[in-house]
C-alpha cells in the first residue's frame, strides 16, 4: 500500500471516530436530561472509553504523520500533497472532521451547563472539568483562535 492511500486509509477511520463521539456526546446529553443515575453513570464509563480510543488515534495519527514524512503538517497543507484527483475527496473528509468536532463540541458544552445546573439545584459546588480531552483540541476549525500543537493533522493558521 503505497503512503498517500495508507493515510487516506486512516483519516476514513479518523473521521469514523468524531461521528462515534458525536452521537456518544448526543447520547450523554440525552442521560444527563434523563435524571436516571443509571444512565448518567454508563454515559461517564463511555466518555472514559472515548478519551482513551482519542488519546490512542492522536497518537496513531501522528505516529503514521511522522512515518509518512507529514509531521507537521496541518491537513490543509497535506491535501496539497495528493494528486489532484484526491483533494476534493480530502477537502470533504476535512469538512466532515471539523463539523462533527464543532458539533462534539457543543454538545459537551450543553452536557456542562446541564451538569452545573443539576448540581447547583442539590447546592453542590463542584468544579467542572470539560470531558471528551476536546479543550485541547481549538485548533480543529478556524473559527477558533487558538491552535492545536504544531503536530496537528488538522491545525490550520488563522
């Protein structure tokens, strides 16, 4: 398998993932509406499963990067690096990527006030912490300012 289809190969799995998280982070928000402590406790086991699969694919991602002679490289600036006839596929799968991490994103946040507003209805004053490891994660779309660390398949300038 020559390099371009085995990264090709992988951004389809990578993509395949943030639409898993996204319906995982639609479900948790549908839990944590529920008031079932049942479904609230299968909705923290599931997000601990889904950081942990992110924290393997980043690692996989950006090992596969570096074999591939990529490092460093944002995604916009290695779809420049296939053939013509595979840049509008990648702009798509790119597109797909940065719109379920938007949504992912959202939804976490919607899941955090709901959280917050749950436990303050009980007088707890808890800290939060933002789940799925996506406050690291700015840099995926450009309507953020800030950045992912330079190694980031999908870091792009603003």
């Amino acid at each position: 398998m020559n390099s371009r289809q085995e990264l090709l190969d992988f951004l389809y799995e990578y993509a395949g993932f943030f639409s898993e998280m996204e319906q995982t982070e639609t479900q948790k928000l549908d839990n944590l509406l529920s008031r079932q402590l049942e479904r609230i406790e299968h909705s923290i086991s599931m997000q601990q499963a889904m950081d942990k699969r992110l924290q393997n694919l980043e690692k996989r991602r950006a090992d596969l990067q570096t074999k591939l002679g990529f490092d460093g490289m944002s995604f916009k600036n290695i779809i420049e690096e296939f053939p013509e006839e595979n840049r509008a596929e990648l702009s798509r799968l790119f597109e797909r990527i940065e719109n379920s991490l938007d949504n992912i994103k959202f939804l976490n946040q919607k899941s955090m006030n709901v959280a917050k507003s749950r436990l303050e209805e009980m007088g707890s004053n808890a800290q939060f912490k933002v789940s799925a490891n996506l406050s690291n994660y700015s840099g995926y779309t450009t309507k953020d300012s800030n950045q992912m660390p330079a190694h980031s398949i999908l870091e792009t300038k603003v």
